[in-house]
C-alpha cells in the first residue's frame, strides 16, 4: 500500500513538472524578447516599433484566446488541450526563429501564443485536479516557480544568449526543452475518458472578448507611440469598452456562456484572481527597468546583467517550495500577507538606488523580492483554484493565467508610460529613450516608476487584508 502510494505521489509531481515546463516556456516568451528586440530590429531592418510588435502580438493572441481554451478544456477534458497546445508552442518556436522577415516572425509568434494558450489555460485545472487538498499549495507552489521563472528569467537568459548566438536561438531553445517536455508528458500524463456531449461554443463571447482584449491593447500601443489623448488611442479605449460592456451583458443571459460570472460570486476567489494581476502588473516594472539600470546607467554586459537578474528568479527557486510547505500547514491568507509585506519592502528599497549604489544593496533588494513573491504567489493561487466550483476548474485556472498575461501587458505598458512621462517632466520636453546626456533623468524617472509599483503593491497588501477581515467577520 505503501508503495502505490509514493508511487501515486511521484506520478503527481512528474505531472506538476511536465505542465510546469510548457508554462516556464509560455511565460519565458513573454518576456525574453524584449531584450532581442535593438537587435531583431536591426537584423530585419525594421523601425523599433514594429519590432515591438512582436512581443504585443504574442500577448494579445494569449489573452484574447485563454478563457476560450479553459472553457474548450471543461468540455473535451483539459489535458487532451494541453498535449496539443504542447505541440503547437514547439513547432511555432521552432519557426519563430527562422528568418524570414517581420511577417513570417509574426505569423510564428501567432503559432507560439495558439499553443502557449492552449497551455496556460489547462495547467492550473491539471494540478489542481491531480493534486489533493493537503498537497494543493505545494503543488501550486511548483508550478507558480515555473511561472515566475519564466516572468523574472526573461530579459536575463535573453541577455546571455544574445551575447553567444543570433537572436533565433531565443526560440530555438524552446524546442529541445519542449521535446523532453512532451515525452514526459505521454508517459506520465493520464488519458481522459471522451466527452459524449455535444460541444457547444458561445461564438458571440469568444469574439467579443477577444476584440475587447485586442482592440484595448492595440490603443495602449498606440498610445504609447503618439500619446493617449490623440484620436486613434481614444477610439480603441472607447470601442474596447462598449464590447466589454456587450460581453458582460451577453454572458448573463446566454445559455452556454463562454465564461459563467457567476464563479465571481467567492469574494475569495475574485479579490484573489485581482491580487494577482495587480502584483504581476508591478512586477513587469522590475523586467523593464533593470536593463536600463544594469546597461545603461551602470555600463554593464549585458551577459552580466542578465546574471544579476537571474538573483530574484533563482531566490525564487528556492524559496517557493519552502512557502508552498508553509502554505499547506498555515492559514494561506496570512501567508499571503506576509508575502506582499516582503514585496512592498523591496520595491520601496528601489527608491533610493543609483548609479553608485553597492552591488550588495541591489542584490539584497532583489532577493528580497523573490522571497516576496515566492510567499504570496503560492497561497494566493491555491485561494483561486481552491475556490472555484470543480466544474469549472478550465475556466478557473483560464482566468488566473488570463489575470497573468494582462498583469504583464499592463506592468510593461505602464511602467514605459510612467518612466517616460515623469523623465519628460524633469527635462521639460518630451523624451521617448534614454537620456544619455543626463544619467540623473533615469534615475529620477525609476524612482517614480517604483514608488509608483510600491502603491500598486500597498493596494493589494490592503485588498488582502480587507478579505481576512471579511472571513473572519463571517465567521
């Protein structure tokens, strides 16, 4: 008995690690790009923000197309869409990097964000599945290292392959991974019994909400380039909110809705899901800024810049496993209060660094941040899953990397309109790259941008403490 039941406990943990790896190498390319980008633009002999386009695409396609794919996996079992999503990701990594021009990069980031949703919208409902109550938040806690890894490690591992190959070996090194990936996945992935029932898809939602996304996202980018108050931004928001307006109106009456609201009903698991994305959001300050810091400012290789950066993702490592232990044994909400205690520290930390600022300092700072977010990350997605009706454990887990991706799109688009925005205001023109002629603008555009992440980290720490108090007056 014994043995089938470690057994039974070695299957769970290779499942965690097999799902584990696709979601590292779906939130890897969220992120790793960006460093690539002066050179892709370079290479293809494209303007810098159409290179941009190839991260905005990727994350777009994802966010517009997650909670179609949580929903498809509820209806035709969530592991037969992640095997194929596993397949998807590795053959449009595999063409991302062939060049062949700015189109055919597009196409294959396309390719890889079909699959990477496919992926991230199944992989919180396996483990959760898979994994029982007592073992929920380590379990959680494994796969929320893969995503933050993938979220952190970025710019840094893009920087230490840069500087040894050509910006296709970004991608191609997906594909090996997500090979091994796969045979693990079929030999330790169980088969699900097939669905009977008639597939039944609400086109209306599935449209609607991918516009909404897509549209929003499209004036953000826009915006960024030509300034919000013009007239094409504008448009966007404006429409983006109509069909939001629409897509909510139509999901409370249809019969099959694409996302069923009513699993907003747990304020446990929607002030959760809201937690995630704000401190996803305030984390993408850290991936954009550091480069800047580390490179420009400091004059440092981007290989060693990317090493400094590997601190908070391998803190990360080591710390999620200990706060998925104390997660299972403690109350998760105090866990996650901690957590965010730790990450608001850190960040206001960021207030006071600059260009001579000891090395130490800067990497306490960042060990601090991945303690941080290694105690809140880990709870606070076992509050989501666990809190969602096990019917719609797709769409659950659907919403929480859905909260993810538009945390990272935000955090990116945010931080670059904060950063320039305040150092424009110093230098009394506007300024859309870094001042080389005054390393002192930088600095006081990063230590506007952190006091700005540290408000969003503060907010969340009190949303967080508002749901205990909630719970223990209804108790």
């Amino acid at each position: 008995m014994k043995d089938k039941t470690n057994e039974s406990n070695h299957n769970i943990w290779l499942m965690i690690a097999a799902v584990g790896i696709f979601t590292f190498m779906s939130t890897l390319d969220s992120s790793i790009i960006n460093i690539a980008l002066p050179v892709i633009s370079k290479d293809l002999q494209i303007p810098m923000n159409k290179a941009t386009w190839t991260v905005s695409i990727y994350l777009i396609v994802i966010s517009g197309l997650l909670t179609f794919f949580g929903r498809l996996g509820d209806q035709i079992g969530k592991i037969k869409v992640f095997k194929i999503g596993t397949y998807v990701f590795t053959i449009g990594s595999l063409l991302s990097g062939i060049n062949l021009g700015l189109w055919f990069l597009l196409f294959a980031r396309i390719v890889q964000a079909l699959g990477a949703a496919m992926t991230m919208s199944t992989s919180f409902g396996i483990i959760t599945s898979a994994a029982p109550l007592k073992r929920r938040a380590r379990a959680m806690a494994l796969n929320a290292m893969f995503v933050s890894l993938g979220t952190i490690t970025g710019p840094g591992l893009g920087g230490l392959i840069l500087e040894h190959f050509k910006w296709s070996y970004i991608f191609w090194v997906n594909v090996p991974v997500g090979i091994i990936a796969i045979i693990i996945g079929m030999k330790v992935l169980p088969h699900e019994l097939s669905h009977s029932k008639k597939l039944s898809f609400d086109y209306a939602g599935i449209i609607s909400l991918f516009l909404t996304i897509s549209i929003f996202f499209l004036g953000v980018n826009i915006g960024q380039e030509q300034g919000f108050n013009h007239v094409v931004p504008m448009s966007a928001f404006i429409i983006s909110l109509f069909l939001l307006i629409y897509f909510v109106v139509h999901e409370l009456h249809v019969d099959n809705p694409l996302l069923d609201l009513t699993i907003f009903k747990s304020s446990l698991f929607t002030i959760s899901l809201v937690a995630a994305f704000l401190i996803f959001t305030s984390n993408f300050f850290i991936n954009v800024l550091l480069p800047f810091y580390f490179e420009n400012l400091r004059g440092i290789s981007s290989g060693t810049a990317g090493l400094y950066m590997m601190i908070w993702p391998v803190t990360m490592l080591i710390g999620t496993p200990i706060s998925g232990y104390i997660a299972d044994h403690f109350d998760q909400e105090y866990v996650t209060l901690f957590g965010l205690t730790i990450l608001a520290a850190s960040f206001f930390g960021w207030r006071i660094v600059n260009g001579t600022t000891s090395t130490f300092f800067v990497s306490g700072l960042l060990i601090l941040g991945g303690v941080g977010m290694s105690f809140f990350q880990t709870p606070n997605n076992a509050l989501i899953m666990t809190n969602a009706p096990k019917e719609k454990l797709g769409v659950a887990g659907a919403m929480n990397a859905l909260a993810r991706n538009l945390g990272m799109i935000s955090g990116t688009s945010l931080v670059t309109t904060i950063l320039y925005f305040a150092m424009s205001q110093k230098i009394g023109h506007t300024i859309t790259s870094y001042p080389t002629q005054d390393a002192d603008i930088f600095v006081y555009g990063m230590h506007v941008a952190f006091t700005s992440a540290t408000y969003i980290i503060s907010f969340t720490w009190l949303l967080t403490l508002y749901r205990v108090w909630m719970r223990t007056r209804r108790h």
